[in-house]
C-alpha cells in the first residue's frame, strides 16, 4: 500500500509543481502577482513528503496537493461529493413542456458541504495574513483584464470560484485585518462577530417593524440599552424614557438622519402609491411636507401614476413660483405591483429638468427576463434606476443596486477630501472612490455576495428562477379566480396576486371587516403569514411568492387554509 501511495504521490507532485510553474508564469506575464509563492510550496510539500508514512500523512499531503478538499473527511452523517456545483442542488421534474431543473437554492445538505469549505478558507486565510502584503500592490483597473466582460451562463464550481478569489481578488484586498495595519482607525472582526454574521445571513430576516420578526426588534432595544449602560449614558438614551437606540449603517447616515437642511422652493412628485421611503427620503434632505406631491392613482390606470395628473400638478408650482426637481417612478409598487408609464413620464421630467428616478426594487430582477424587460421600457429617459438583488435575485440582505447617468451629481453632493484619506490614484482620477456615491464612509464588501451569486447559478437558472414564482402566482391566481367566494383585485403582473373575499351585499365596511377578520385567522393559523393593504377604499390580501423554497404544494395548502378560514367566516 505504502509503495502504490509513493507512485501516487511522487506524480501528484511533479503535477502540482508543474500546475502551480504554469500558473506563476501566467499571472507574471498580466503583471499581477498570483499569491503563491512555487519555492515556499515546494520546500512545505517536501517537508510533508518526509512525514507522509502513515495514512493520514498522505492524505494530508493530498489536501496540500489538492487544497483542502482533498484532506482528511469529516465524520459526518451523510457525505455530500466535493465536486458539486450549483445545480447538484436541484430536482428533476417533468412538466408540460419536458423535463427541466428545479433550483433549489438552499438545499440543506450542500448549504453543510459548502458552508464547512468557506469557513476551512477564510480560517486558512486568518493563519496565513502575516504572509500577505498588507496594502495591495495591483494597479488600477487590473481585474477588468483577470475576469469577463460578463456573466456567465451556466453555472460554476466553488472550486473555480475559491480559486479565483486565491489568484484574482486577494492580490487586490489591502489587509485590514493585518497585525501590521496601522493606517485608519481599525475595522475589527471577531469569531463571534463571525458567527452572528452567520447566523443573521441564514435567518434571512427582515426586520422592518416588530410583527416581522419580534426578537430582531426586542433584541436590538435591549443590547443598545446595555451599551448605553456600559458608556454610563443619561437614562434619557434608555429605551424605558422617550428616548432609545437604533442600530444605522454608518455613523455618517446618523449624522444625516439628525441633521438637515431647509429647501423651501423645491417641490418633489410621485403617486400614493409609491413606497414610504421616498417620504423619508424628503424628510431627511429637507423637503418640506407640503412641498411633496402625492397624486392619486385609482383603478383606471391599474393604480400607476397619470401623466396628465403630473402635468397638471408641474403647471400649478410654477404658477406659484415653486421649482420642480424631482420626480420618483415605480415599476412594480408595494401595493398591488402597479408600473408607472416611464416613457411618458420621463419625457414630463425632462421638459422641467427635473431629476427622474425610477424604483423597481422588487420587479426590476424579473426584468432580467426578455419576456419582462417590457416593463423597464422608457428608463432611458431616467437619472437613476434602482433595484433590489436581495429581494428576488437570490442574494442575501442587503444588496440594492442604484445605476446613474452622471456620477459627478453624487460626487459633487458626497465627496470629501479630508488629509488622511488622500492617495495617489484617487489624487489623479484613475479610480472610483464608492465612499463618495453615498452617504455613508464605511462600506462592506457586498458585492461579493453578487458575484457568488451570479458565478454559481448562472445567468439562465436565474432567469428560470424567476419565471417558476411567476408561474406558482398564475396558479394561485387561477384557484382565486374560480371560488366565487373571492375576486382578483388588480392584474397579476409578476409574483403578487392582490384578492379579497367579498360578501353578497354592497356593505363595503362589512367587506372589509370581513377581509381583516380572514387575515387575522389564517395568520393565527401558523401555517402561512400575508399582509393586507387598502386601494380606493378596499381592503384586501397580498399573496406574494418569492421564498426561494416555495414550490407549488405550499402554494395549495396556503390557498387551501385561506379557504377553509374563510368558509367559516361566511358561516358565522
């Protein structure tokens, strides 16, 4: 055994040696380092060789070999094969139109396999961070010449994709974590700062009010409250008095949320429909409330916002002397996933000069799709553009990606300059500084999340992604509209489905009554959790699918719960 181990091993290394020549080779002629030093390897590997008697010596050389795949196996209960890619998490169905695959984006199993290696490679990369230079030496723009112009297709190993960052991206990180940076204040990580990271990525929550999850709410009042207690601060910071503590992205955003300035001339435009966070938005920059326009949209235009409405609206400010500057666009609103006409609207804007945003936060990833590309039709006419990859592209919160035209209106109105952040590639203009596209300093390195994504699904199962919660919405649609019990409020677009149950009478407090009364039990019921939300004077019930394990069972028992509430509810 001992003697076909040697055989083994003895071209194993020269094929390694041999693979990691050529990859130095490569990488020298582009002019980038590849981070690994062949001489060092060498003298590591032969000095396993001396010890590499016993069978775990040689499998150990293996995994030196092989990287840390190859190592000794952990006991586990069930063995997932290292060289899976994205797709080893589907199933196999067979449908109308032939057999596909289904992704299934967080299969347990290989969420176990591939969440042990990335932990293996970012411990690997904690023991070795002395060996680094701690200020990357690239040059500017060299992993434009190192990565494709685009995504890929199909998916891709986490093998190609570790090794990648090993030979791509780490030349080009400057070591904050570094026992030798000095430079900035520091940015500390920790193993239980790590962990919870961890953890709060796998819970996925968003936890925008207390009812979306309790204990992210609770928890956050709590522990500000012991910090505050720790910093002995006055009790008027404590939770139990008027004040309280919130946890921000960036000392920055705080200092913007607490102060801002007056604009008394400056008028903003949008519908009733457009999302809270364009008000928020004016209450921070300093917009006085009277000066926001909030034009209703009915059911005439299925709730998106009337050109003729913003005409008129333009016209009355300028009589009054007001200056119209912005206007917010929606594709895909909160309510009932209403698309604002952009094409029209953008040619109002830009008559007035005014700023024209559109937000597609939630359907601007099914835009992706040629078949829903459509519904972005006119957003040349736009300043910026934005939409969420953490909501429906498979990419953990918080990942929201905003496009402009002109970046200097963000550079001019964010940028600073203090002495111990200047450097000679910012001085001379050959790179994008990010810390002056937003309000905050701090940033974290989210595209990463992006890029993982885009690498192991691949553009297609992305798409197909997409159009299956499409599909599921259709049949949930299609069990609405045969129970004459319930009626479709507004046209199903995307992955929404707006319903409600309605009564043989006209008594629409009684109908509404009656729609809160179902929502209360279904949501008691445990078994799934909708909201509600009003449109011309109607309450009704929003069936949203998006959850990446959502298949077309759980869509018919929530639909059969929903009816079995409601049948009692007609009963009473």
């Amino acid at each position: 055994m001992k003697a076909v181990a040697s055989s083994i091993l003895s071209f194993l290394f020269l094929h390694r040696v041999s693979r990691l020549w050529r990859l130095d080779e490569k990488n020298s002629s582009r002019g980038v380092s590849s981070g690994v030093d062949s001489a060092r390897s060498n003298v590591k590997l032969k000095s396993r060789w001396s010890h590499g008697s016993s069978s775990h010596g040689w499998l150990s050389l293996l995994g030196d070999l092989f990287g840390r795949e190859s190592s000794v196996p952990r006991s586990r209960s069930s063995a997932v094969p290292h060289q899976v890619n994205a797709m080893s998490a589907t199933k196999s169905t067979t449908e109308e139109n032939g057999s596909r695959n289904v992704l299934k984006p967080m299969h347990s199993e290989q969420l176990r396999e591939y969440g042990h290696r990335m932990v293996d490679f970012v411990a690997d990369y904690y023991k070795t961070i002395e060996s680094f230079p701690v200020l990357s030496q690239v040059q500017p723009g060299y992993l434009h010449n190192l990565l494709p112009d685009s995504a890929p297709d199909h998916p891709e190993t986490l093998e190609q994709v570790l090794d990648d960052v090993k030979v791509k991206i780490l030349p080009g990180v400057t070591h904050w974590q570094s026992p030798s940076f000095f430079a900035f204040y520091p940015s500390n990580s920790s193993v239980a700062g790590f962990l919870g990271d961890i953890l709060s990525t796998g819970l996925g929550i968003v936890g925008f009010s207390w009812i979306t999850s309790p204990a992210a709410t609770e928890l956050e009042i709590i522990v500000l409250d012991w910090l505050a207690k720790l910093l002995n601060l006055p009790e008027q910071f404590l939770s139990k008095g008027n004040g309280g503590g919130v946890i921000q992205g960036s000392a920055s955003e705080s200092v913007h949320v607490v102060m801002t300035a007056a604009r008394d001339k400056l008028v903003v435009y949008s519908s009733d429909q457009t999302h809270s966070s364009l008000q928020k938005a004016c209450q921070i920059a300093g917009i006085h409330p009277e000066n926001c326009r909030v034009l209703k949209a009915d059911s005439s235009t299925n709730y998106a916002l009337h050109p003729e409405l913003l005409q008129e609206a333009i016209d009355r400010d300028l009589e009054d002397g007001l200056i119209p500057f912005f206007l917010g666009a929606n594709v895909g609103t909160t309510s009932s996933s209403a698309v604002d006409p952009l094409v029209s609207l953008g040619k109002i804007a830009k008559s007035n000069e005014m700023w024209f945003h559109v937000d597609a936060a939630y359907a601007g990833s099914a835009c992706i799709c040629p078949e829903y590309r459509q519904y972005i039709d006119g957003v040349e006419t736009a300043d910026s553009f934005n939409m969420n990859a953490h909501k429906w592209l498979l990419t953990n919160f918080d990942c929201s990606l905003l496009w402009v035209k002109d970046r200097s209106a963000l550079t001019e109105a964010f940028s600073t300059n203090p002495e111990y952040l200047k450097n000679k590639a910012s001085q001379a203009n050959l790179v994008v500084d990010y810390k002056d596209w937003q309000i905050a300093l701090s940033r974290r390195f989210r595209s990463l999340k992006l890029w993982m994504v885009l690498r192991l699904y691949g553009a297609e199962t992305l798409k197909n992604y997409i159009r299956n919660h499409i599909k599921l919405a259709k049949i949930f649609e299609q069990l609405v509209s045969e129970d004459p019990n319930f009626e479709v409020i507004t046209p199903r677009i995307f992955s929404l489905v707006c319903f409600r149950m309605i009564l043989t009478d006209d008594d629409e407090k009684k109908c509404n009554d009656r729609n809160r009364e179902l929502l209360e039990a279904v949501n008691s019921s445990g078994k799934l959790f909708i909201i509600h939300t009003a449109l011309s004077g109607k309450i009704f019930l929003r069936f949203s699918i998006g959850a990446p394990l959502t298949e077309e069972k759980h869509v018919k028992e929530a639909w059969k719960v929903i009816q079995e509430k409601a049948s009692y509810l007609l009963r009473k």
